[in-house]
C-alpha cells in the first residue's frame, strides 16, 4: 500500500499545540516548586520563632537564678555584717558603758530577725543550703542569747561578770559557725551566679547561631525561589521563542514532511519489488525443479509399473538416470530455495518487529555505551593489531536504549567483518552536537569502502556490495536504517572502494520530544 502525503499544511494553532503538553508540565513544576520553597521557608521561620522561643525561656530561667543567687549572697552578707555590726555594739558597750554603743546594737538586733528570715525564704529550695538551715538558725539564736546577757549584766552594774562571759569564747565560736555557714551560702552563690552567666552567655551564642542559621537558610530557599522563578521565565522565554520559530518555520516543516512522505511511499514501493522480485526467485526455482521431479516420476513409473512387460533398455537407463542424478538435484534446489525464502521472509518479519516494538526513551551515557560496544569486537580488532578510538563530545542522549545499541552493534560488526586484509583495522567513533536538536554520531572505517554507486544499494533489503566472502543475508544495514527512522533521525554513509567508510547517524538529542509531536 503507498502512502499519500498529507494535502493540509500545518497551522500556526499545530504549532502552539505541540508546546502544549511541556508547557504544562513546566508549569506544573513551577507550580510544585513554588510551593516547595514556601513550604520550606515557612518551616525554617517557624522553627527560628519556636527556637527563638524556647532560648527566650530558657534566658529567662537562668536569668531568674542568677538573680536568686544573688539576693541569697547579698541576703547573707547583710546577714552576717549586721550580726558583726550587733557584736561590736555589744563589746564597745560591755568595755566602756557608753551607752552610746548601744545604738548600733539595738538598730542592728531589728534587722536580724528579718534578714534571717529572708535568707530563709531564699535558701528554702537549695537543698545543700536548706539543709544548714537548723545548725544557722540555732548558731544565732544562741548568739542573741550571749549578747543580750552581757548586755544586762553589764547594764546591772556587774561589768566584771560580763566581760568574763565574753571571754569564755562562747561569742567567737558561735560568730565562726555561722561566718562558715554564711560563707558556705555566699561561694555556693557565687559558683552558681558564675554557672548562671556562663548558660546566659552560651544560650546568647545559640540564639546567634540560630539566628544566623536561620537568615542563611531564608537567604537559600529566597535564593533558590529566585533561581526557578529565573528559571521558569527561562523555559517561557525559550518556548516562545521555539513556537516563534516553528511559526516562521511551518511552510518548511511541511515541506520536510512531505519529503519524507513522498521518500517513505518511494521506499515501500521499493521494498515491495525487493519483497517480491527476491521471493518469487525461490519459488520460480521451486516450480521448475517441481516439473523435474514430475518428469523424473514418468521416468520411473515406466520402469517400476511395468507390471508383466520387461522394461526397455531406454527405460531402464531413464529410471536409473531419474533416482540418481534428477530426483536428488531437484530435491537439493527445492531445499535450497526453501530455505532461501524462509530466510528472507524472516528477515522481513525481523523488521517488522523491530518497526512494531514501543520505543522506551531513557537518558544513556554515550561514552559508556560507546565503550560496552567496542569491548565486543576488541578481541577482533587487537588481535590484528587494530585499535578503536572515540571522541564523545556530547555526554548524554535520551533515546531508546535497545535501538541505539542494535544500530552500533551493525556499525562495529561491519566494519571488523569488511576490514581491508593488508592493514589493521582503525575504528574510529567521533560524538558531536549537529543543528538544532540533533546529535551526530561518525563511525569510521579504514576497510574495504564501497563503491560509488553503491553507497544508496546497500540500504536496501537483500542488497550487498563488493567482493562477498562473509555469510548473510544483506539485512543488516537496511536493519540500521529502519531502526534509525524509528528514532526519527537518518543515516548517511561516505566512501571510497579501498579507502574505507564513515556512517554518519543524525539522531534527536531528546526522543522524547520527538515522540510527543
């Protein structure tokens, strides 16, 4: 069946149609990635908030310490100088009678309850504190005692009697205890106010890391919410200018389209004499030898139902002549030409496979490719000395996978089997950018080269060229056409008979693009 070209140019709508399905998808991850960088950076901030939070409570703890540390020192030196300060009214008073003396004893005696009960209320949840209470408590109730009794003694005329009971150390001990216990309260107070400032000035570090971190993660994702909106007005910049260039291109697209229509239809009419001009050779051979046989059969019916009748000399040597000779050559060619068209028709079905089989594009890396390719045919090209060399300039393709190693696998496999017999053979695979959205790929040779008026014969279905010393059945490069055609490129070759060949493939950069039109 031949394939008309279509009568209806493109419009520019088309054009804008094509656009449609990855203008969407941008959108869609705009959209998504919008989203995401909101979504991180209302994280990062209510994490700094919560953070921020939490070292704020954790100030304020440390701060309500240090300031409990401190009215409990300063409770407790008041404590401890007002006691001083009772002690020496009541010696001044004791040793001169001055009444004089008696005043800072008697001011000093009405801030002591009262200070120790502050101390108390300070020290209440201080365990190692709290427990001292008692002993301290005891100490200057005990100190009170011995002041106020002198104190009567001497105001009772019995000066004597009171100096001797301040001499008895009583009033020293007791003063030592509660000097210890106090000076106990006040280093305690001190290490803890020390331990208070240090945890204030770590969480003021924390809350400057937290701080900074938290700038530099909003700095980030303002960054990268700035590089996808940068990037999306890209990818819109870029597809308008691709639907301006299809636009201004689309009288060019359909020429190239029907081009291609009007080469495709040229290329089944071709096939199509291939297919039958080579499959009715088989069967021509088939329905000659067929009359030889019938022939050969006359021959021996003759001479096997000859029944009563002895057979002639004639018959004889006819029937001998038919079993021997007749009968096995037409059975050979009969074989031989049925094989030959089962050959040939499943190559046309291997073909037709491979045209019916779904692409599956995928990101390759040519080099890799390239190198598993060449590792297959190593053995064959050192063992003559031979070498291959590639040149990737273009590091990935998205393509179908399956295809493209078909495809080279061919290349490779021609060259070592049409390599020139008086030099080793040089493979050389060069990967370059081409125009547009195409790569080129050059697989040269140093073999045998094909002639000039060759170079388009051997793309045809059972077509070969040259000297034929390597079995097939002139398959493999009309193979590697159809499988490039599948992947929307085309395959070129140039040559010179002694000289060596160089296949160009010019093959979509991105597949997927290509199925999507």
């Amino acid at each position: 069946m031949v394939i008309a070209p279509s009568a209806h140019p493109c419009t520019s709508s088309s054009a804008h149609a094509l656009q449609e399905m990855p203008m969407s998808a941008t959108n869609a991850s705009f959209a998504r990635a919008t989203l995401l960088m909101l979504a991180i950076g209302t994280a990062i901030l209510v994490a700094l908030v919560l953070s921020s939070l939490w070292l704020v409570e954790r100030t304020q703890g440390t701060f309500d310490a240090i300031i409990r540390e401190r009215d409990i020192r300063r409770a407790s030196a008041n404590l401890l100088q007002t006691l001083t300060d009772a002690e020496t009214g009541q010696r001044g008073y004791i040793l001169t009678l001055d009444e004089s003396f008696l005043e800072p004893y008697n001011q000093a005696l009405e801030q002591i309850r009262s200070e120790w009960a502050e101390v108390q209320a300070l020290v209440a949840d201080r365990p190692a504190k709290a427990k001292k209470l008692a002993e301290l408590g005891q100490s200057i109730e005990t100190k009170l005692s011995e002041m106020e009794e002198t104190i009567t003694l001497a105001s009772a005329g019995n000066q004597a009697g009171a100096v001797a009971r301040v001499q008895t150390e009583l009033g020293r001990e007791l003063m030592d205890r509660i000097r210890i216990i106090l000076d106990m309260f006040k280093e305690q107070s001190d290490a803890n106010f020390q331990a208070g400032v240090e945890a204030q000035t770590a969480a003021n570090e924390q809350l400057r890391y937290f701080t900074i971190g938290g700038a530099a993660a909003i700095l980030l994702v303002m960054g990268g919410a700035i590089t996808i909106i940068t990037q999306h007005v890209q990818a819109l910049s870029k597809a308008r200018r691709e639907v301006e260039y299809l636009n201004e291109n689309l009288e060019e697209r359909v020429n190239e389209r029907t081009e291609d229509l009007i080469r495709a239809n040229q290329e089944i009419q071709r096939f199509a004499y291939i297919v039958t001009h080579d499959l009715r050779a088989p069967l021509v051979n088939v329905m000659g030898f067929t009359a030889e046989l019938e022939n050969s059969l006359r021959s021996l019916q003759a001479y096997v139902l000859a029944d009563d009748k002895a057979p002639s000399e004639d018959e004889v040597r006819e029937a001998r002549l038919a079993a021997s000779e007749d009968l096995p050559e037409a059975i050979d060619f009969i074989r031989s030409s049925t094989k030959k068209m089962d050959g040939l028709i499943n190559a046309i079905l291997k073909i037709s496979r491979d045209g019916r089989r779904p692409l599956k594009p995928e990101r390759i890396d040519l080099k890799a490719l390239l190198e598993a390719t060449s590792a297959s045919v190593h053995h064959q090209v050192s063992e003559a000395g031979g070498k291959v060399e590639l040149d990737v300039r273009v590091p990935n393709i998205v393509t179908d996978r399956f295809s493209l190693e078909q495809i080279l696998g061919n290349l490779f496999d021609n060259a070592v089997k049409y390599k020139q017999a008086d030099r080793p053979l040089s493979l050389t695979v060069r990967v370059m950018p081409d125009i547009r959205t195409l790569t080129r790929i050059e697989v040269e040779d140093n073999g045998r080269g094909i002639a000039d008026e060759d170079h388009e014969r051997i793309f045809e279905l059972f077509r070969r060229s040259g000297h034929q010393n390597q079995a097939g059945e002139g398959i493999g490069l009309a193979h590697v056409q159809s499988l490039v055609r599948n992947l929307g490129g085309e395959i070129t070759v140039r040559s010179q008979l002694g000289k060596g060949s160089t296949f160009v493939l010019r093959l979509p950069s991105d597949l997927t693009r290509v199925v999507r039109s």
